[in-house]
C-alpha cells in the first residue's frame, strides 16, 4: 500500500495505509520506509491536531463546537460512525452524531450507568474499546442488536475531562468491522479530548454566564423593584426600566452621576455621603430618601445596596434596588400623626372589641380613670362601669354592632380610686379593610368639671338675675318706705300726742330705719353711711326679742336668754338685728309647739389672746339633714318651702364675716336634738370711743 | 289706696312757717314761737319728686322746720317756680320721667347759682346721672332713699 497516503484523504484510505504497513514489517528497508511513513502520520497527525485546535477555538456556537469535535474524532480514529454525548443531570444525552439512524439514537439517547460501553467509560472516567461488539460481555442482549443493527462492530469511547477533573460527557467512534484502533490514534484521540474538553467546558461556563446575566435582565426588568448598578468607580451604568420608568429619564441621563439630579435637595447630602461612605468600606446600606418621580412629585424610596462580588471575590461594585415607599410611609406617618393625637387629647380615647375586651388605651383615659393601659388592654370595659350600669354595656354594643354611632351619651365611669366619675361618650363602630365591624372607638369626655361649672354658673346667673330684680324691687320699695317714714315721722311731731302712742310711733320709726337698711343691704342700694357702734348685746336681743315676742307666744315657745351682763360688741346696729332676727326667726320656724329656744352670748378669747362674744342660738327642733348642710349658706337654698327665701343665712353669713366675726352651725337629725347656730365677733373690730357715732 | 292724694294729709297752716324762729331752726317749735317771727324770711326749699307721697310729705314736714317748703310732681313745674323766684334749697329725686332730677337742678343752676342742691334716689342706677354732673363742675349732695327726716334737716343745716 502507498504509505505517502494521506490519513487525511479519507477513512477507507487510511484503513487500507494500516493494512499496508503491517506487511512491510519484514524487511529492514520497508522497516526504514515504515518508520518514516508513522513520522510523516505523527506529523500529520499533529498538523491535523493543529488544524482542528484552530478550527475549534474559531467555532463561536455550542452545537457546531461539538459537531467539529465529532468529525475530528471520527477523522483522528478513522472510524465509520461516532457520537458525542454530554453529562446533563447524572445522565448522559447524545448532543451530536454521525452514521446513525433513529433506532441507535432513540435507544442511547440517554445512557445511565454502565448500561453501554459509554455508560461504562463515563463511570470509570477512563477509555473504553470494544473490538467487537458481537462478543464482548459488556453489552445486554438489546443493546448489542441496537449496535449491531445501527453497523457498529467494534468502538471506541474517550472521556472528556476538565482541567479541574470534571467528567463532561464523551466521544466515541464506531468501526463497521471488528477492529481497535492503534496507538497513534489513541494517543491523538486523548490530545483532541482535552482540547474539547476544556472548549466544552469554557464554552458552558460561558453559555451559563450569559444565561444568568440574560436571567438577571429579564428578573429586573419585570421587577417592581427599581434596579441600579455601580461599577467600582461609583458611577452607576445600568437602571432597569422601573427605575427609568419612575423618573421619567433615560439611561444616557441617569448613567454615571446623572440620577443624583432626582434626589430631594434636602436628602441629597446624606444620601450621597451613605452611599460613598458604604461604598468605601464595601458594606451593605439602606437608606431612605426622596427621588423626584416623572409626575415631579418626590416620593420616597428605600434604597439596599449590596456590593458585587465576582466567584473569585473581587469587588466589582454595587448592584441595589430601591422601593417606591412614598405611600406606606405617609400612611406610617398620618398613623403615627393620629397616634400622637389620640396620646395627647384631652380627651380619653379608648378601644375595645366587640367582646368589650379593651384593645387600646390613651394617656388621658390613664389620668381620667386612674389605670394604666397595661392595666386594661385585655381587659373587659366593665371595670369601669358601675355595676348598676352595665347593662348600657349592652346596649352600646347592639348599637355597634349594628353600625350605629352613639353622640353625647351622658353617664358615669369609674375611676379605680372607686371616684364616679361624670362622662360624656361618643361611640363610633371600628371596621376592618373588608368593612367588618370589629370594634369600637370612645371618647370619653370627663364633664365632671364642667358639670360642677354649670351648676356653679347656674347659681351664679341665679344670682345676677336676683339682682337685676332686686335692683328694680329696690327702687319700688324705697319711694314708698320714703313716705311711711315721713308720715310716721309726721306723726311723731304732732303735738299732744298720747305717750303710749309716741313709744309706738318710736318703735315704727325704729323698725322702718331697720327696714329701710334691710332693704339696702339686701336689695343692691348698699350705701351704708351707718358706721360700727358699740352696742350693749342684751339690749340687742332684747329689741329683737321684743319683734318676734308674738311669734314665740303663737307657738308657746319658751325663750331661755343666758347673756352676760356689761357684754359689749362693736358692730353696725342694723346688721346685728339683722342677723339675729335672721336666726331667731329661723329657730322659731324650726320649733314644735311648746318648745324652746335659748339665746346665749359670753365672752371668749381667742388663740392669739383676742377677746370677743359669742352668741348662740339654739332650738329644739328636727335638725338639718347631712345633705342639707352644706347648702345652707348658699343663696336661695330653703327648706321652708312657701315662706323661705333663701336668702336669710346667707345674708347672716355675709354680714358676719363683713363684721370680722365667723358662723357655726352645730346640728343632729333627730327628734328635738336641734340647731345651734353660734356667732362669734371679736373685740378689736372695736372703734375708739370718740369714732363712735 | 285712697289715703295717696294731697288733699286727705293732714292740713297744714300756710302762716306756720312765716313764723319761724331761725334760732329753733332743724328742731320743731310750737306754733306760738312760729307765730312771733313773721319778719324773718324762711328758707325757701322745692321738693321735686314724680311720688307725690313724697314731695307732699317732705314738703309738709320741712314746712313744720319752718322752711318755705313747696311740692312739685315734675322738673318743668320746679323750674318754671325757680324762674318766679330762686329757691335757698332744691331737694330733688333723680329718677323721673321726662326731665330726670339731675337735667332739672342743673337747669335751675343756671337760673339760680346760689341754690343749694341735694339729690334723693332709691336706685343705684342714678350713680352715672351724678358723675356726669359731677364731671360738669356740680358738687351735688345724694342721699339714698329712704331718708330718715332727722338726716335731711341735718343736710339742710
């Protein structure tokens, strides 16, 4: 056979070059000539080798990459048929082959473990020949007919290899004969497999590279997350679409420091000095600031950077998304705006489910009730509610749960001191996000201030309307006491008059000038020119006795008078009849039939060694009532009924304490236990003996 | 009540106060002493109030002091009486219809200077009226209603 053949031509030649230079082993020459021969194929075999290398590394897609290998192979072995079959999930699959039909290929399309040749190669990691697939015993029954069926007698399958030892898949060439192939072929057949080897594996890792960039582009361009990239400058490159969507710019505008221009002047040095600090010191941030949207709104965004590592660990920059929180934290801060308004209010704010379990509870209703909110979150709103109440519980609750409001609800709470406390409520139902009702919302106003205001300002108008009566009264009152005085005055100077009748016309004039004072005083013209004169106390009560003489004779009422003698007070005559007209017309009022009043005046002195009078009025009537007590001296309180005005302890009290002297009042409910009623007036109050008119 | 006109008070002798000693003046004499003194002038008093009660019975007992005491029921009648001749005292209520007490005097300041002036009121009311007065210049007196006739003879002295 012509050895100058070339390997190369075809792969009938090449079987037949073999067969040639086995026969020419016998002589030394055809020895020379064969050994000649195998270096021109070494060479051959080498620049085909080169050849093919060149070829692979220009081949830019995956499966022509393969089919390239596959033909080399094919070549290199000068076998008849051949497959290359990478390892995919533990399995390996058929990704190019050469000579075969469907049957071979549906059969090996995907070979596990060491069902075949192949299976047992890629389990070993090392080459598998078979000379001949008719008997050798690796083969099942099946695959055998398969192989045989497809023309494949004998084969060779050559794993390939990564640099870092990974078993990649493999190639192998199949012979229509029964054969092996020689050494040289094998030595080329492992050149071509690491060469492939390491193309196969590059080009994976390429092809996965790209599928995971492809993946990250297509993941952020759908996300709703705005997406930046920095590279190790700081400058950013990329934005997705939301980003760029969001301000209403342009990669060209936002690239580099472009984007910084959107950010709310008040936020930008911040914001820039966390994203270059974080940057230098290649930590994750967060931050939170306000981006100018395309409407030109500034919203706010939540910024996480995270810097980008390659597999190898080198910085690469930042890669961060940003979410549009704008909205969440106007809600956060219009909750926390009414949070803050419901803590302050003056008002106590509380929650509760429809179970009247307490679900929250403001600082005011801390204060109005006396506990804390960890003491009634968790609670039932009963423990506010005085027992003989709690029935408004339900009844607030109907109206809850059927949606009804419930405005101004006058009642009373209880404050944990046991304090009732007077409330105004206003209830309102609490609905969830689908417009269930899941609760209510109270206000409760403490009115117990205003309540005690209203009644002291209804006394008060009480008052002011009395002395707009009064006033009018007044002017009526004093023109006719004018003339009675005149007339009686009149009187008074006729001559011849009877003397019984002048000691009469005396005591008028007398008692019409107390009249005309009373009305003064008590009938708003008070222009008292009368002034503080010493008055001898037995003569007091005795002209005011001598007034009420019939009164106490109608009811047989005995007068018990205890004065000391030379008792002396220094008063205005007029109020001090006044006073004790008041209280012995008091005491006659309260007393039975048969009774008795005792009227008693002595001196006492005083914790800082003033001396004084006093002067007791004391019955033997009923008593006053507990509740009536403290109402006693306010005006317009009577228990009499028809014939009281109200006006006359009062009066006592006022013209007491204007005399410097003080008001007591001792009293038991009971049958005859009484009423006394002790004035006292000290003696500095006392003018000079020539002050006193 | 019947009793109110001036006709049905007791009937007073107009001679009585020509009579009066000035000597016992502010202190009642008896009518003897008023009858010796008719050369002596008696101090000539208008006593103007709307309540004719009033005017009548202050008139009445002044005149038993031995003032030239007259009653008039409004301030145009006062006034027209100061014109005839000017009065030594004016004694008038403040609260009246029409003119008040406070426009009467004044204007019988104008027609008689020397008239002493002494203003009766049963109301609180009339304290504006006086400070206006006093603000013009007038010292007037006020007494409150009611006045006791000691007090008034007092003021008048």
């Amino acid at each position: 056979m012509n050895e100058s053949v070339s390997m190369t031509s075809s792969r009938e030649s090449a079987v037949r070059q073999d067969s040639d230079l086995r026969t020419a082993e016998l002589n030394p020459e055809a020895r020379l000539e064969e050994l000649a021969s195998r270096l021109t194929q070494e060479l051959e075999t080498s620049q085909q080798l080169q050849q093919v290398s060149i070829r692979l590394m220009q081949v830019a897609e995956f499966p022509q990459l393969l089919n390239e290998i596959l033909d080399a192979a094919i070549d290199i072995s000068h076998a008849d048929m051949g497959n290359l079959q990478l390892l995919e999930g533990g399995s390996l699959k058929i990704t190019a082959h050469r000579g075969f039909e469907t049957p071979f290929l549906e059969f090996f399309q995907l070979v596990r473990d060491t069902e075949s040749a192949c299976g047992a190669t890629l389990s070993q990691g090392e080459r598998l020949i078979v000379e001949d697939v008719a008997h050798n015993p690796i083969y099942g029954t099946q695959a055998r007919e398969v192989m045989l069926a497809a023309g494949a007698r004998a084969v060779q399958s050559t794993p390939l290899i990564s640099h870092s030892g990974r078993v990649l898949g493999m190639f192998s060439t199949y012979y229509r004969e029964s054969k092996r192939p020689d050494d040289r072929e094998l030595r080329a057949l492992d050149v071509l497999a690491r060469l492939a080897a390491n193309l196969i594996d590059r080009k994976q890792a390429e092809d996965a590279l790209r599928h995971s960039e492809q993946l990250f582009r297509v993941v952020t361009e759908a996300s709703p997350v705005l997406v930046w990239m920095a590279g190790t400058d700081k400058l950013c490159f990329y934005f997705n679409k939301r980003w760029l969507e969001f301000v209403g710019r342009t990669l060209e505008q936002e690239a580099g420091n472009g984007w910084v221009e959107n950010v709310h002047p008040d936020d930008f040095d911040r914001c820039l000095q966390v994203y270059t600090s974080c940057f230098d010191t290649r930590v994750s941030f967060q931050m939170e600031y306000r981006l100018r949207h395309h409407s030109g709104q500034y919203r706010w965004i939540l910024d996480c950077g995270v810097p980008r590592y390659t597999p190898e660990g080198i910085f690469e920059g930042y890669v961060g998304g940003c979410l549009d929180i704008h909205d969440k934290k106007e809600a956060a801060e219009v909750r926390h705006r009414l949070a803050a308004i419901v803590e302050s209010s003056n008002d106590a704010i509380i929650s509760k489910d429809l179970n009247s379990v307490v679900t929250s509870w403001n600082k005011r209703a801390e204060r109005v009730f006396g506990y804390t909110a960890e003491e009634m979150i968790g609670q039932s709103i009963l423990k506010i509610i005085p027992p003989e109440l709690h029935q408004d519980e339900d009844m607030i609750l109907a109206n809850i749960r059927s949606g009804r409001k419930i405005d101004h609800f006058e009642t009373v709470r209880l404050a944990k001191s046991g304090e009732r406390i007077d409330v105004s409520l206003s209830i309102s139902p609490v609905r969830d996000e689908h417009g269930n009702i899941v609760g209510a919302a109270k206000i409760a106003r403490d009115v117990s201030e205003s309540k005690k205001l209203e009644r002291t300002l209804h006394m008060t108008e009480k008052i002011a309307a009395a002395g707009r009566l009064a006033a009018t009264v007044a002017h009526e009152i004093n023109n006719p006491l004018e003339s009675v005085t005149n007339f009686v005055y009149l009187a008074k100077i006729s001559p011849e008059l009877p003397p019984n009748i002048r000691r009469y016309l005396d005591y008028a004039d007398q008692e019409l000038s107390r009249v005309a004072h009373i009305a003064r005083q008590t009938l708003g013209f008070y222009r008292d020119n009368s002034r503080p004169e010493t008055l001898e106390v037995s003569r007091i009560v005795n002209d005011v006795v001598s007034i009420y003489q019939r009164k106490l004779e109608n009811k047989n009422i005995s007068l018990v008078r205890r004065i000391d003698s030379d008792l002396k007070i220094c008063a205005v005559q007029g109020e001090v009849k006044q006073v004790l007209s008041n209280l012995l017309a008091n005491a006659i009022d309260a007393s039975d039939l048969d009774s008795q009043i005792s009227i008693s005046a002595r001196r006492i002195s005083g914790v800082d060694g003033r001396s004084g009078v006093r002067l007791i009025v004391a019955d033997r009537g009923e008593g006053i009532a507990p509740e009536h007590k403290k109402k006693l001296f306010v005006p317009f309180f009577t228990t009499k009924k028809d014939v009281g005005t109200g006006l006359g302890l009062w009066i006592t009290k006022e013209l007491v304490e204007k005399a410097g002297g003080s008001i007591r009042l001792h009293s038991r409910v009971g049958h005859r236990s009484g009423t006394a009623v002790g004035l006292s007036f000290w003696l500095q109050n006392q003018l000079p003996a020539d002050k006193v008119i | 009540m019947g009793l109110l006109s001036f006709g049905q008070l007791p009937v007073v002798d107009v001679s009585w106060h020509l009579l009066t000693d000035v000597g016992l003046k502010g202190t009642a004499v008896n009518e003897s002493s008023e009858r010796r003194d008719t050369a002596l002038r008696h101090p000539r008093v208008l006593v103007v109030d709307d309540e004719r009660l009033v005017a009548d019975t202050l008139s009445e007992i002044l005149r038993r002091f031995q003032y030239d005491a007259l009653p008039f029921y409004n301030g145009e009648t006062a006034i027209a009486a100061a014109r005839e001749q000017c009065p030594d005292f004016v004694l008038s209520d403040v609260i009246m219809p029409r003119l008040n007490g406070v426009e009467t005097v004044l204007k019988i300041r104008e027609i008689c200077p020397r008239t002493r002036v002494i203003l009766l009121s049963g109301n609180a009311a009339t304290a504006n009226l006086l400070a206006e007065a006093h603000s013009e210049g007038h010292d007037f007196q006020l007494l409150a209603k009611p006045v006791h006739p000691d007090e008034l003879l007092r003021h008048l002295q």
